[in-house]
C-alpha cells in the first residue's frame, strides 16, 4: 500500500459515505458473522447420501474384514488407496484416522514430550527442554493455539509470495536445537492462499537442522480445494524429503472436514516408515482402532480418487460465486483508495485483507457497532497480536450471498472510516 499516493479529497468523500453506510447498518439491527471458515449448509448437503450410504449388513472389505470390530489401525486399505494421489503420498505412508486433522497434530505435538520423533536419542522426549517451533505469518491461529496450550514457544517468520521467508528459515534452524518444528499450510494457505513453490518445498527438505528430530508439520488442509480452473500445483514434500536425503523431516496432515462432513470426516496422518511406526505406536497407546465404518462410508460414498474430484468440483461450484461477491465489492469500494490489499486465492476458504496499518483492530470494533463479527484483528499471528495492526482475515464460505453483500459493504464502510481517521489530519470521528 502507497499512503502518499492516497488523495485526500477522494478518501474525504468515501469517508462521508461510509459514515451514512455505518450509521444505517447500526440502525437496521444487522447480526451478520464472516469469522470462522466453515463449509455451508449446502456444502455439507453435498455428502448427505453418505449418512445412508451403508445398507444394513453392509460392514465389511476384503482386506480387514468385519469392521464393526477392533483393529486396522492404519485405516482402510482401499480408502488409503483413493486418498494418497490427492495428498501426493504412497499408500503405505498413509494413516487414516477420526474426524479431525488438528487432533493428530496436538497428538504429534504432545507425544514428542515423552517420546521423541525418529533421529533424537532413542528414550528421549522434549519434556523439561525449552522447544519452539516456526510460525509463518499470517497463519492458521489453531496451530499457534496448540503450542500455546502445550508450552511450545512460537518464532514468527514472514510469508512471501513463494511460502515462507526461506533465507531466515534456513538461517533459524540452521543455529537453534531448540526449533523442533515448523508449522506449513502449504497450498492455499491459510489466510493469504500462497502455495509454496518448487524452490520453498526442496528447501525445506534440504535444510540442515541442528535438532535432530526437526519435524515440518505440512499441513495441507485445503490439497483439493480448489476455487478456480486454475489449479495450483504443489510439489509432493515427501519425496522432496526422501530426495534430499532427510526422509523423516515431514509429517503429512489432512482431512475431508471440508470435504465431507467437518463435524463427521475423516483424518490423515503420512510420513516415512520410520515416522508412520513412530505415529503408530503412540497412538496405540490412546485406541484400539478408529471408526472404520465411518471410513467405509467414505470409500463406498467416493469409489476413487475421480470420485473425490468430481465431488471438490461442486464445492467449487457454490463458493466460487461467494469469493466473486467479495472479491467485487472490495474492488467497487477500495481499489481506488489506495487504502487496502487482499487476496484473490485460487482455491482454499479465505480472503486476507490488509488495512491500513494500526487500523485493523479499529475495523473490526466499527463492524461489531454494525452487527457484522469479523475474526479478531491480530487473530493470524501468534498470542493474537499483528505487530503491525493490519490483517484482516474474510471467511466467506459460510454466509449466503446475500449475507455477504450486506456484511461486506459494511466492512468496506469500516476500512474508509478508520483509514479516514488514520491518514486524514482533520479527520474528528
Ligand atoms: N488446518 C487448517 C489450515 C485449517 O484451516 C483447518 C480448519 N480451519 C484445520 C486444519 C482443521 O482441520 P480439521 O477439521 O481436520 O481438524
């Protein structure tokens, strides 16, 4: 964003209409919540035949047998078979497990306390050591929640174009035995929908960790979420890894939470043998087995990875149109102003927006006096604070159109004033 080049005169008259804008969205009792990135009704309406897809007697495959009972705790053979293309594993990397992404991850944060991941000295764990992993900024706030909750200490490193900040990475980890991690949404990141480049994947394969047991958390939570035809390609981390020589630096997450159900999906762990023997053990300690029904109700709801595919496309069919509504009004009501930039991600479930700095906490306050709830301002960087006040993340997956046009005037409404009250001297509201 260029402040000087920003006219007075033209933000002067924006403002003016932004304040009539807020003070009828104020008087008109709006309750609108752009916050949270979750699928629609009519997203999860797309997966209800699964709830009724399994037939009574209908319990069993050929490679595990009765899944009613214990046991087949790496998942479903065949449901591993149609899900590994998509995250660019091997079949036998690939765990399946619960409803819930996060949870493995919390899982792998937490075990490593008393077990430590392959490469450390065999017996060891981190408890009573000082441990800190990278944080890319912004981020997915639950991932900087789950250290925070575990004790785990956050160092920031800045987003790019390309993924993060890859000289200070290297030069990080390089010196500090203390980094055990790194947290990476790698394709359509959330908030900013970067996906990491060719150069960013090999480098963080290749790079020297003082700690030995240095994990990357990859975290690709939206591998097939796509928006637009033009799909973004991300290259495959483990045999990244494997290529440079340091097979067990990746540990693999996803899930269908907002593929199927985010309530009622299923999980992904993947890794190296090493790493997936490591997982395995831990978990056997904590279940005897996952849900493997719900399992076969998404092998026998999807039959393959085109399946899969074709059903991300209708996805894609009802939020498309959403990202367009509010990619349209931040251009109709910013674009001119030189006040704001944002995203236009190919694919993921956000937009991120920034303000004018040291303005976004005061954007967010004027849309809740409007009855529109924002994500906190600073909630994409750790302890909840952007250094520079500046980003906002929009989630627009969850309001209907209609919503979103309401709510997004009034968030444009509410960049104006408070730019107004920033940049223009004799600004007084
Ligand atoms: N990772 C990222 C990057 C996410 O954005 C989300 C959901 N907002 C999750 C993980 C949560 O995934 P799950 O529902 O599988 O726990």
């Amino acid at each position: 964003m260029n402040h000087p080049t920003v006219d007075p005169q033209l933000l002067r008259e924006a403002r003016d209409r932004a304040r009539r804008e807020h003070e009828e969205a104020k008087a008109s009792g709006l309750k609108l919540d752009i916050t949270r990135g979750k699928p629609c009704s009519a997203q999860l309406d797309l997966s209800e035949r699964m709830l009724t897809v399994l037939a009574e007697g209908e319990h069993t495959t050929q490679a595990e047998g009765d899944l009613r009972n214990y046991g087949a705790t790496q998942g479903l053979t065949e449901l591993r078979e149609i899900f590994a293309p998509l995250l660019d594993v091997r079949p036998d990397q690939l765990v399946v497990r619960d409803n819930s992404s996060l949870s493995l991850m919390h899982q792998c944060v937490s075990a490593s306390f008393f077990h430590a991941p392959p490469g450390a000295p065999e017996g060891t764990g981190w408890a009573g050591q000082t441990v800190r992993f990278l944080a890319p900024v912004p981020g997915y706030d639950r991932h900087f929640t789950v250290c925070s909750e575990l004790g785990v200490e956050l160092v920031t490193v800045p987003m790019t174009p390309d993924g993060p900040d890859m000289d200070l990475v290297e030069e990080l980890v390089a010196k500090d035995a203390t980094l055990k991690g790194m947290w990476c949404v790698p394709k359509y990141s959330n908030p900013t929908g970067v996906t990491y480049s060719s150069e960013t994947v090999r480098r963080l394969a290749a790079m020297q960790t003082a700690a030995p047991d240095f994990r990357v958390y990859w975290d690709n939570a939206y591998a097939i979420h796509h928006l637009r035809s033009s799909e973004a390609q991300l290259d495959p981390i483990l045999e990244a890894c494997e290529a440079a020589g340091n097979p067990d630096r990746a540990f693999v997450f996803g899930s269908t939470s907002k593929v199927t159900f985010a309530g009622g999906g299923v999980s992904f762990f993947a890794s190296s043998a090493a790493n997936v023997a490591w997982f395995l053990a831990r978990d056997g300690f904590r279940s005897i087995g996952p849900d493997k029904l719900n399992q076969l109700r998404h092998l026998r709801f999807f039959e393959s990875t085109e399946g899969v595919k074709a059903h991300m496309h209708k996805h894609r069919e009802i939020l498309e149109p959403k990202f367009d509504a509010v990619l349209r009004h931040l251009e109709k009501d910013l674009a001119e102003l030189g006040i704001a930039e944002w995203t236009d991600p190919d694919g993921g479930y956000f937009i991120s927006l920034d303000v004018v700095p040291g303005t976004a906490g005061r954007v967010v306050e004027l849309a809740k006096e409007a009855g529109v709830a924002l994500t906190p301002a600073g909630a994409t960087y750790p302890g909840g604070v952007d250094p520079d006040d500046r980003n906002i993340r929009i989630a627009p997956t969850m309001p209907s159109t209609d919503d979103l046009d309401t709510a997004l005037r009034v968030l444009t409404s509410c960049v104006v004033l408070a730019a107004a009250e920033s940049l223009l001297a004799d600004d007084d509201a």
